[in-house]
C-alpha cells in the first residue's frame, strides 16, 4: 500500500477541557491528511479551542457538550459518526511522531487477528512507560518488567493513545458510560480481548506524552480525581465478578486511610479519604 495511505485510514479523536495551551503541539504533529475530532467536556476556553479548529489544516471537528462527560463518554461521542477503519484516541498533551500512524496501521496489517494496539509512549525524559498490568487481568497475564523491543501481546492498553480498528470498538458499545474517569481503558480492553481479538504493543510506533498535563492540579481537583479512581476501581472490578478484588482495595484503601503517615500529612488524607469515599459510594450503588 502507498506509505501515506494509513493518513486517512485513522481518524484521532481527543478528549479537550482547558486544554488549549496543550493542544496546538499535539494538532501540529498530526498529519493534514487525518481527520481529528475534538470533544470539549465544557471547558473555559472555547473560544481559543474554536480558533484552533479554525487554523488546523486537514479536516477537523469539534464536538461540544454542556457538561463535563468524563473522558469514556467524551470519547464515544467523539467516534460516533466515524467512518474510517481506524480510531486512535489520543490524550491531547501527547504529538505523534511522522511516522506513527503508519507504523501502527503495519502493525494492523501483521496483526489481522488483533483488536487493539498502544504505540510506545514516551515519558518528558524519552522513556517508554508500558502498561504491564491490570487489577482487572490475573496476575499470570501480567507483563514483567522487561523492554520491549517487538510487537508484543499485552494484558490491557493505556487509554493515552489507544489505537483500535473501529468495528471492534463499535462491536463492544465504546467505553463504559459509567466510568466517568479512571478504569475505562482497563474495561475496554478486558471486552476487546474477550469478544474481538489481541492487544498488542508496537515499539516501532512512538508517541510522546508529557503526562498530567492535561487538566488542572488544585486541591478540589485532586480530591474529585481520587473519588472517581476509587468509585471506578471498584465498579469494574464488581463489573467483571471480581469481588476478591474488591475487598482487597477496599482494606488496602482503608489501611492507607487510618495509617500515621496519612494522619500526618493533609494531602494524603485528602487522597485516600477520597478515594475511599468514592469506593463506598461504588459497593452501595452495584449492591453492596
């Protein structure tokens, strides 16, 4: 196939709030071939982020909601109209490198009988952060702490840049519209690999990812982010008959919580006591 064929075969979709001072690096970096779709969760910036949709060249569309839908929910409306054989769902604080889109379209191509697939994602100091494990995966699936050199299959992917033939994405509903935030690549990828093909890694595939960049650090932030990494760790693990798992997190949370260093420090207990609180609101509304 032309080496520029996998351009338009792939269309990204970004999930956008107050992300305006992120996004211009992550639009440049994507070819002027490839369709990108924009879906801002109600952020304060609108009229800046409409003015990048303005001066993007290539085809660009930006979805609006009213509210903020978390990121699962965001996504699925972002996919939804889509028309191309591939998504790739790209947080907007990561650029592609220019030949990233090829290389995991060849890895489609390797892989005909693969689902999904993560790029190497590249930290700020240009390593690769590979997600190796799951509390959703038995531990026998987990990764070891290795390189990774080749194309590899993996246990679950990262929600960072998550590159995923659109038939299967459809084939499983999308992301879980229940998970506001945390969690939902972990369920996206337990359905992919269950019902729709392999996961695997491609190291040829690069994309850097400055991390945490995307949305705001304040306390009210951090505390609404540890609710719904609690509330989401226990939903999917009761969501797939993990109740096992669910008890473990609830004492290790709960220990963590009660422990002197928590007691001492006051962002730890905002952290764990948050946590904790969203884990609580999760056991009453799935039934205990």
């Amino acid at each position: 196939m032309p080496r520029n064929d996998a351009e338009a075969r792939v269309t990204i979709v970004t999930v956008a709030y107050n992300s305006t001072e992120i996004l211009p690096d992550m639009l440049a970096s994507v070819p002027p071939a490839t369709p990108v779709v924009i879906v801002d969760n109600a952020s304060e910036d609108r009229a800046e982020l409409h003015r990048l949709v303005a001066t993007r060249r290539g085809p660009t569309r930006l979805v609006e909601n009213t509210r903020n839908l978390g990121f699962g929910s965001a996504c699925n409306r972002g996919a939804d109209g889509v028309d191309t054989e591939f998504l790739l769902f790209l947080n907007p604080d990561t650029t592609l490198c220019s030949d990233t889109l090829q290389q995991l379209v060849d890895a489609a191509e390797r892989h005909p009988d693969a689902a999904g697939f993560n790029p190497r994602i590249l930290d700020h100091e240009g390593r690769a952060v590979v997600k190796r494990r799951s509390d959703l995966v038995d531990r026998a699936q987990w990764l070891p702490k290795r390189e990774l050199t080749g194309d590899t299959v993996v246990p679950v992917l990262s929600g960072a840049a998550l590159f995923v033939r659109r038939a299967a994405f459809e084939a499983v509903g999308g992301f879980d519209p229940a998970i506001f935030l945390f969690f939902e690549d972990d369920d996206l990828s337990l359905r992919l690999s269950r019902s729709q093909g392999r996961l695997v890694y491609v190291a040829d595939a690069a994309v850097h990812h400055a991390g945490g960049a995307s949305s705001g650090g304040s306390v009210k932030a951090e505390r609404i982010k540890n609710w719904h990494w609690g509330y989401s760790q226990i939903y999917t693990a009761r969501k797939h008959g993990l109740r096992a798992n669910c008890a473990a997190a609830v004492l290790k949370t709960a220990l963590r919580t009660l422990s002197p260093a928590t007691i001492v420090s006051a962002r730890r207990r905002r952290k764990y006591s948050a946590r904790f609180a969203g884990m609580i609101a999760a056991l009453r509304q799935t039934g205990g």
